[in-house]
C-alpha cells in the first residue's frame, strides 16, 4: 500500500502530547507515564486509531497505547485525540520490532493486530506481524497470561497465522471465520475502519485468540 506523504505530519507528531518520543525510556516504567498501576493494553498498526479510541472510551480502567510507524496515518489519530483527549492513550510510532527494547517481560496484558498487512510474497513472511519472529517478540512483553486478539478478512494471512501459532506453542482460545455472525462474539466487538468497510462489502471477518 503506498501511503501518500502528509506535510508537516512529522513535526507534529513530535511536538504532541500524546506521542511518547523516546519509548525504550520508560521500559518497565509505563505506570509512570499514564501515573497509575493499571493494565497496560497495546496495538500494533493502529492505523487512524478508531479501534483504539473506541477501547479507551470504553474501559477509563485500563491503559491502551497504539503503535503506528506511518507517520502520515499516526496525524490523523492525533487529530482526533485533539477533537476527544483520553487521558488513559498513548500514541508511539514505532516499528514493532522493537517492542521488546520499549517494554519489560510482564509489562503488556493483551495485544491488539487488527487487518495488518498481509505481506503476500513467501519471501516477506517473517514482516507479517502474527508471524512466530513477532510472536516471540510479543512473548517478552506479555504477562504469563496475556493473550493476542487478531482480525482480518484476509483468508490466507488468517491461516497463516493460525499455523504459526501452532507452530510455536500458542494456545488457540478463540477461532471464528464470520466473526458477524457470532452474536455473542458481536457484543464487545469494537470495529476498525477497514472492517467496517471490508464487512459492508459482504467479506467476512476472522479472528482468533491466542494465549500461551
């Protein structure tokens, strides 16, 4: 996907408040940063940060943070945390592989992947982010019992994902192919914007669950 470059995006970035610029500063520290002892709840690619918001909104008792590497997707979920401050969100705009260099063994209580970028050469698999070299990263920051909630409508990206699970000793809790039409499911289900626009299209949702 080429992401059109946004004037100015960089410079505002790092003058928000909401961006945390030098994140490997506070590994292990993050209860400073939002000034309490509360459970501390990442995504990876947030994107313009409708899913994340949503997630901050709705439960003021848990800390979230959203990680996105594109600077010109990151403004604009900086534009809406202008229009709507939660103080229980942070932004940093990081490439996931560095997770572990920002995070402490134990510090994460879930992981949020929400339709990332399916990478669909073979030779690119590894830069998938549900691929076993990131759930190994994901591994170092998690709690003995956090967990993983991944969706996509992409099928191939969905089985993938759920072979590397296997493959490196992940619990599968959860697997649905039509996440919309499981009521139970749809009840705290929290969509993203390409999931609004993929679901309109008549494509169904996957998701899975994994813990260790």
């Amino acid at each position: 996907m080429r992401l059109r470059n946004i004037k100015g995006a960089r410079e505002a970035i790092e003058a928000s408040p909401y961006v945390i610029l030098d994140p490997e500063n506070y590994k292990g520290r993050w209860h400073e940063v939002f000034g309490n002892d509360h459970l501390l709840r990442l995504e990876v690619g947030m994107g313009k940060g409708q899913f994340i918001m949503e997630q901050a909104r709705r439960h003021p008792e848990v800390n979230f943070i959203g990680i996105e590497m594109y600077s010109s997707v990151l403004i604009r979920a900086l534009q809406k945390m202008e229009e709507e401050e939660l103080p229980n969100l942070k932004f940093l705009r990081i490439d996931a592989r560095t997770l572990p260099e920002c995070f402490a063994q134990g510090e994460v209580d879930r992981i949020y992947l929400n339709f990332s970028d399916p990478w669909p050469k073979d030779r690119h698999a590894k830069r998938r982010l549900t691929s076993r070299q990131f759930l190994a990263r994901y591994d170092q920051v998690l709690k003995s019992d956090g967990i993983i909630e991944f969706k996509t409508d992409n099928r191939p990206l969905f089985d993938f994902s759920l072979e590397e699970a296997k493959e490196a000793n992940w619990h599968i809790d959860l697997c649905t192919y039509d996440l919309h039409h499981e009521e139970e499911l749809m009840q705290d289900n929290i969509m993203t914007e390409y999931e609004a626009r993929f679901s309109a299209q008549g494509n169904p949702i996957h998701k899975m669950i994994i813990s260790r």
